[in-house]
C-alpha cells in the first residue's frame, strides 16, 4: 500500500487514510440509497409480472437486509482496506464483522419465513385449509421465527469464540425442567391444535358437553375455549379436557335442527281424522313459518297406546336451533287450537279401576266401618278381611 502511495505522489501524508475511509464510507452510502430506492423498486415492478406475489413478498422481505448488508460492507472495507491494522485488531474487525454479517442473513431468513406463512394464510391456505390456514399457521410462523433467531445467536456466540457446548447442555436441562413444569399449560397447547385443525367447532356454533354444559363457543383459543351458556355467563373449558369429552354440536353438519313433537288424544278419537288435522297443521306452519323448512316435509305417524291417550308424534325440520323453539311453539299452539275446534280430547292422566261384582266403594266403606279409607290388598279378584287380623 505505501509503495502504490508512494508512485502516486502521496506518501507521507497524514490526511490520506482518514479521507479515504470516508470516501469508501461515503461511496457505500451511495451505493446503499440507489440500491433501495431505484434498483429495488425496479425489481419489485419485474417480480409483479409472475403469476403469483411470494417472489414480490420475498423481495420485500430481504430489502431491509441487503441495504444494512451494503453499508456493514462499505465499513468493513472503510477500516480494512486503507488502513494497516495489526493482526490483534484485524481478527475483532473480522469477528464482528462476520457476526453482524449473520446477524443480518438471520433477519433476512427469518423475514421471508415470515413472508412464506402469510403468503399461504392469505392465498394457499384460505383455499384449501382455512382452519389450519387461520389458526395453525400463525402460531407456526412465529415458532418458526423463533427458532431461526435462536440457532443464529448460538451462531453469533460460536463467532465470538464463546463456548457454547455448557450452554446447550443447560438449555436441555433447563427445557426438560420446564416443559415438567408446565405439563397441563403444554397439553391444553397440543390439545387447542387438535380442536382447531380437527374442525370440530367454531365460533358462533351452539353445542353441549358431556356434563351438560350447552352454550355458544364465542372463542377457541390455544389454551382454552371459551363458551356462552343461556343465562349469559361465560364457561371457560381447558381445552385438554374439551378434546377427551363428548360434544354435540348442533350446527354440524348442516345448522337445521328437527323438531320432534309428541302428543296423545282420547281412545275416543277417530284417529283418522287426528291424523288428517295433524298434517294440516304441519302443512300450514311450513307454509306460514319463516323458521321452518318447507323443503324437508311433514311426517306425521301414531306411536303407542299409553295409559290415558293414543300417542303420536309430529316431526318437521327448522332452519336453526333458535328456530327450532319458535316453530315448536308454534305447532304446539295451532294443534291445540284446531283439536279444542272439533271436540278431539286430549286427557289427562288417568286411571281406570275395576271392582269385582257387587263391590265397590261403598260395599268397602260399609265393611270398613263407614270409614272411606279401607287398607286393601288385591289377591286376584278377592280381597283381605277389611277389620284386619285378630278382629273380634
């Protein structure tokens, strides 16, 4: 360097070396804002061209870096280049010049990382798998992110001759003793994952528990889900024992609910004509009903002989759960209306006792003293003495 200096007139001057690490400084500077503000917009209008914005993404993502990266470049040369450093002094300027050289590639790998997962959140992910896209996939990014940053510092501490071998070691111990520690909080974290990929619910779905806990999910989260009950309290379930109970879900697979309807009416009925009124009645509703679906029909059918009625049963299909209470209220009342209009006896429950020939209550109320509570014991058509043992 002092020859080449030397041919050129300069040797012996004090001011060359400042001057010329400012103008290496300076030159990298220039080189820096044309790079970021013409070059790179350049770029970003060529990558617009492909079918698809991850190379546009990617570009976006690794602008930053590179511009830090240009002017890192332009200091390392600025303090190398004119000046004689000692070998003591060249091996810091490579040392930290080397760590922040990965310290940058680190933000550039984990910038498009970043990049990567929203791009499919937003365009792969929302076509064909929406829950993971939306649930999933945040969470993998930013362990993603974490991870890089964590194995670039290792690196960084590897460049600064720090002996990472101790830490490692402690890092493991240290991540067994935790992950102990925080059992329930990581089984709900893996269990919120099965709930949400599963897609087994969602929020706005009406469901009920084993237990019978009944509600609207307002939230699944990672740790928990979150439930609205109809007294408007909030349930908050963990979600490592939301995944091992039984869950109906009553918008699943599709929001109509079926309305099952059971009635009786006399044996005096002509149950002809029951069923004729029952299915007008169903006809109507699903005519009138905004909550009914007139697509589904009315099933009308007699289901048993019970103790004081012929049973029967109605069933017809609502849009949703909520409908489902307005259109049973509903058919519960026009039924009712129409059955008191033609005379049709629904009873209520009653009992028919027999009494052998020549008895009845007055015979037992004679042999039992006048009073009208005789003590009876039915033995086929017999009965006990009414004065009980050891009358005289």
């Amino acid at each position: 360097m002092d020859s080449f200096l030397a041919r050129l007139g300069f040797e012996g001057q004090a001011w060359l070396n400042p001057a010329t690490v400012g103008a290496i400084f300076l030159a990298s500077l220039f080189v820096a804002a044309v790079f970021h503000k013409l070059l790179f917009p350049v770029i970003l209008r060529l990558s617009q061209r492909t079918p698809t914005d991850l190379d546009s993404r990617t570009f976006r993502a690794i602008r930053l870096p590179l511009t830090l990266g240009i002017v890192v470049l332009g200091v390392y040369l600025a303090l190398n280049v004119p000046l004689d450093l000692g070998t003591r002094s060249q091996d810091w300027l490579d040392t930290i010049a080397g760590a922040v050289g990965v310290l940058l590639g680190i933000m550039a790998v984990a910038a498009v990382v970043s990049q990567v997962f929203d791009w499919y959140i937003e365009s792969a992910g929302f076509r064909a798998m929406p829950r993971i896209g939306f649930r999933l996939m945040p969470l993998l990014r930013r362990i993603s992110t974490a991870v890089i940053y964590g194995l670039g510092g290792l690196l960084i501490l590897d460049l600064l001759s720090v002996n990472i071998n101790p830490l490692v070691a402690s890092l493991g111990l240290g991540g067994l003793a935790v992950a102990l520690a925080i059992q329930p909080t990581l089984s709900n974290l893996f269990a919120g994952t099965y709930v949400m990929t599963e897609g087994v619910i969602n929020p706005g779905d009406y469901i009920e528990l084993e237990g019978g806990t009944a509600g609207y999910v307002v939230e699944v989260g990672w740790r928990s889900t979150r439930i609205r009950t109809w007294s408007n309290n909030l349930v908050v379930v963990p979600n490592g024992k939301f995944a091992e109970t039984i869950i109906t879900n009553f918008n699943e697979p599709r929001p109509a609910v079926n309305v099952y309807l059971t009635c009786g009416v006399s044996y005096d009925s002509d149950l002809d004509q029951v069923e004729t009124v029952a299915m007008e009645v169903m006809r109507e509703e699903l005519e009138t009903n905004p909550n009914a679906v007139k697509d589904y029909g009315a099933w009308f059918a007699f289901d048993s002989f019970g103790d004081s009625n012929v049973t029967f049963w109605l069933f017809v299909q609502a849009r949703d759960r909520l409908g489902s209470f307005y259109l049973q209220s509903a058919l519960i009342k026009r039924l009712h209306r129409r059955f008191k209009e033609l005379g049709i006896m629904i009873n209520y429950p009653m009992r028919t006792l027999q009494f052998p020939d020549g008895w009845g209550p007055e015979t037992l109320g004679a042999l039992n003293g006048g009073r009208l509570e005789p003590q009876i014991r039915q033995e086929g058509l017999g009965l006990e003495d009414p004065q009980g043992p050891g009358a005289e």
